[in-house]
C-alpha cells in the first residue's frame, strides 16, 4: 500500500483552523468534519466503517506495534471518526465493531507470563486493546499469539496457522474480553 505513517500537516488538504500553531489532533478532528482529509486517510476509514471485524496482524517489535501501524492508527482513527470528547470506550464511535490483535513474537510463551522475562503479554496488551481500540469503542476479541516464530520448527509453525484458521471458522460465536483492569491486571 505505501500509506503513510507519518501524522503531519499533509494530512489536511483545506485550511488550518489555526495556521499559527500546528496541532495535529486538533487539526485532523476539523479536517475530519469537514471531509478535509487525505484520500488515504478516508479510503482507510471507509474500509474500517464497512468492517464489522477489523484484525490488527503484525509482528511484536519492542513490546508495541511496528511504526507503520501505529502510524495507521494515529491517522485513521482520528477524533470525528473513532471517538469523540464525549464518545470514548463504550460510547466510541466504532462501538458495534469488533476488533483482534493478531501477532507474531520472537520470545516463546514461556517469556510472556507473570513470571516470564518479559512479563505478562496482557500487561503489554493494556495500551493496544483497552487504550486504543476499547477507547474508540470497539468490542475486542481475545488475541491470537504465535509465540516463537523465529524459534519454532516448521511443524509447530503449522500448527499455529491451523489452530489461527481453526478459530477463524467460529469467530463470530466468541465473547469479547472484559477490557477493564481487573482483565489485565488482577487475574
């Protein structure tokens, strides 16, 4: 696709509400409600609005998501679009849509329990699935971990991708995760 992740004033193709300072958030909100954003930008949330499942599949690069990703996320899902003051977690804009991460680690399972080297995979989770997508108001599904990649035999590579196919045949009969703290932090 060649999008860009980069959030800058190139994302507003009308004028600023306020050309003396440049705020991104800001300007993008205006922009949005005037249909005065990019055309990547609104292909991008069009394609989103259509979805009732949008599936978040990347690879774990220091314990978040790749730049260009996060940099989708900053662009599409701008205030107008995903959320609004008010209109956040169970009021978002995006509330009736479910969301999953679906993600690739270097580290085996083992390193991501409470006890692991890395730490809980749902503490690293929180800010991805309660502070991103639960806030503008998806529904989030458990995520699908491939823990291992660059450590596990073919096999076992295999098996992750039946079991990934296996879970995408009944998708649409699963229960949501409780995105609260006591889901993260206290189970």
């Amino acid at each position: 696709m060649n999008f860009e992740p980069r959030a800058t004033r190139n994302d507003i193709t009308g004028a600023l509400s306020n050309p003396e300072v440049f705020r991104y958030g800001i300007e993008a909100y205006e922009a949005y409600k005037k249909t005065a954003l990019t055309r990547d930008i609104l292909e991008e949330q069009k394609k989103v609005q259509e979805a009732d499942l949008v599936i978040f599949q990347f690879p774990l690069y220091w314990f978040s998501v790749p730049a260009i990703l996060k940099g989708w996320m900053d662009r599409v899902l701008c205030q107008g679009f995903a959320f609004d003051i008010p209109g956040f977690y169970d009021s978002g804009l995006l509330k009736g849509k479910l969301a999953l991460l679906s993600l690739t680690t270097g580290g085996t399972a083992e390193m991501y329990t409470k006890t692991g080297v890395s730490g809980d995979f749902r503490y690293l989770l929180w800010p991805l699935q309660h502070g991103i997508l639960h806030f503008c108001g998806f529904k989030v599904l458990a995520p699908q971990i491939s823990f291992g990649i660059d450590v596990s035999s073919e096999e076992e590579r295999k098996v992750m991708v039946a079991s990934w196919a296996q879970r995408l045949k009944s998708i649409w009969k699963e229960e949501p995760i409780h995105c609260t703290p006591p889901w993260y932090f206290q189970e």
